[in-house]
C-alpha cells in the first residue's frame, strides 16, 4: 500500500468539566510528536476547543511518529469560568476554595500505532483530572 492510499494515524480531543457537567469551551492545546522513545519532541499543531469542547482539526500525523504528547493550558480556562460565576449569583453551590487552577497545564503523553485514530478525552476539574482512550 502506498503512503498515499495507508490510512493516516490522527488525533482528536475533548475537555468535559466535570465540577459544572459541560464541556470546557476555549481551552488552548498544543500537539506535539516523536520518534522513539529517546526522539526529540517536535510541535506539529495547536487549536482550541469548540463550545462542545472537541478539538476536531489535529493535523494527521507525520509517518514514523511513535509517541504524542497534548498539552492542555487549563489555567485560562478556570480564571475565566470563575470571573464568569463570580458575576453571576450561584445560591445552590459552594465557592471554590482558590482563585484558579491547581493544575494551570495538563500534559498527556501517549504512544500511537500507524494508521489509527486516537481520541483522548480529558475530565477535568480545579482540583483533578483523568484521561482515557475514548472511540
């Protein structure tokens, strides 16, 4: 099969705040890949997710790529959703303890096989978050 007709090994995300039940609109991300384990990391791509917090326009990995990393700057997203509810009245729920982030950055690393798809969804709160290899 040619590198031309081979299926491309591609990347997409999605942020849910689970502290709100929403998705995390506005979060910036960079992709970064490599080759081999000791392989440098180069940047291959950014974006920021949509109001459904997917991030659907990752550009297909470079042939050879072994490992991935998404690099998620989280910190804006959280001093942003808390100027947001500051402003608003919210009777039914506690204050949040500080002013923003613990985690200001999550960074995933992941290794890929050619010629897959990854979608790795991020839960995310102020306080935690975990990951998974969704479908």
């Amino acid at each position: 099969m040619s590198s031309e007709t081979a299926a491309r090994t591609s990347v997409s995300t999605h942020i849910l705040d689970t502290s709100v039940g929403r998705p995390a609109e506005g979060v910036a991300l960079t992709l970064s890949v490599r080759s081999g384990s000791d392989g440098a990391w180069t940047a291959h791509g950014a974006s920021s997710t949509d109001a459904d917090g997917r991030c659907k326009d990752l550009p297909a990995l470079p042939e050879g790529t072994t490992h991935v990393r998404l690099d998620f700057a989280v910190e804006d997203y959280f001093v942003h959703r808390k100027a947001t509810q500051q402003a608003e009245e919210q009777q039914d729920a506690p204050r949040v303890r500080d002013s923003g982030a613990f985690f200001p950055e999550v960074a995933i690393t992941f290794a890929v096989t050619p010629g897959e798809h990854y979608h790795v969804p991020l839960l995310l709160n102020p306080f935690g978050y975990s990951v998974y290899r969704g479908s």
